[in-house]
C-alpha cells in the first residue's frame, strides 16, 4: 500500500492541495527573480534603462562560477543598432563612462553591474524604438569560454539621474 492511501482519501486531498499551496507561492517569486546561465557563468536580473536613443543594461551581478576565467567579448540585440561594453569610473563626484574591448570575468567572482554600484555596464546605442518602462528584449551576450548567452532584459524606471550622470 502507498503512503498516500494510508490514511484514506483525506490524507490525499490535503496532500494535492499543500503542493498546490507552495506552487501558488513560489512561482511569482520566479518572475522576479529572473537570470541565466550557461556552464559556469550567471547573469542575474538583467534590466534597462527607458531611453529614446540610447539605454543603459545592467545587472545585478555577473558570476563565474568555474575555476577557469573567461570574459564578456561584446554582445548583440534586435533593440538596437550597436552594443557597446563600457566601464564606469568614479571621479570627482561624476561618473564617467569609456568603451572598453572585454569585460574579465576572474574565476569564483561576482562582477555587480547594477545601475547604483559596479564598475561595468553595457550601453545600448542606436535604438530602433524607444524603450519604455515594462518592455522586454533578448540580448545576446558573448563570451569568450562558455560561447553565447541569450538573456532577457526587462526595461525599468529608474531613479532620476541614476543613469544619466555620466560622460562619454
């Protein structure tokens, strides 16, 4: 006899409706805490900027997970005409911002690329259409170990003049 039937129909009934109780629970965390991954490398909470011509991608953070190094060689999306990896740098109270060829990415390392800390982030130049607050667009990340990474970025207000306080 199954464990189920133990205790008659009762048992069974509560047993579904418990499984359904967590599933209801959880699954709206999951749409919020959205990411991908490929091999070693995570790329958490993908978001932008709302912008007309142009629109800042961040991250929560970038890991790698392996033992071995890799890097963030560029990137491509149907969004925009050009991507372009960027590196921020505090000075004087301004943010400035400079292209730069790769992003490294050390082994067993967490790279913050959020849009209030980090030292990287990707711009997106040339949009095809303005990206608006609740949009959503594929970006293909590629790196140079673990190949492409296709990541879902959700369009977001942000704060006045967190993005916008740079120079290029």
């Amino acid at each position: 006899m199954q464990p189920s039937n133990l205790c008659g129909p009762a048992f069974s009934f509560w047993q579904s409706a418990g499984r359904a109780i967590v599933l209801a629970l959880l699954l709206p965390c999951a749409a919020f805490a959205h990411g991908s991954s490929k091999g070693d490398l995570r790329v958490d909470h993908s978001y932008a900027s709302a912008g007309s011509t142009e629109s800042v991608v961040y991250f929560r953070g970038m890991r790698n997970e392996g033992a071995q190094p890799d890097r963030l060689l560029g990137g491509s999306t149907t969004a925009a005409a050009a991507v372009e990896l960027q590196r921020v740098l505090q000075q004087g109270g301004t943010k400035t911002a400079s292209a730069v060829a790769t992003i490294e990415l050390p082994a067993e390392t967490n790279i913050p690329m959020r849009h209030d800390k980090g030292e990287y982030r990707i711009l997106l130049k040339g949009l095809k259409q303005p990206l608006k607050d609740g949009d959503r667009f594929d970006l293909d990340l590629n790196f140079e170990k673990a190949g492409a990474l296709t990541v879902k970025v959700w369009v977001q207000a942000l704060p006045q003049g967190a993005h916008d306080d740079h120079a290029h």
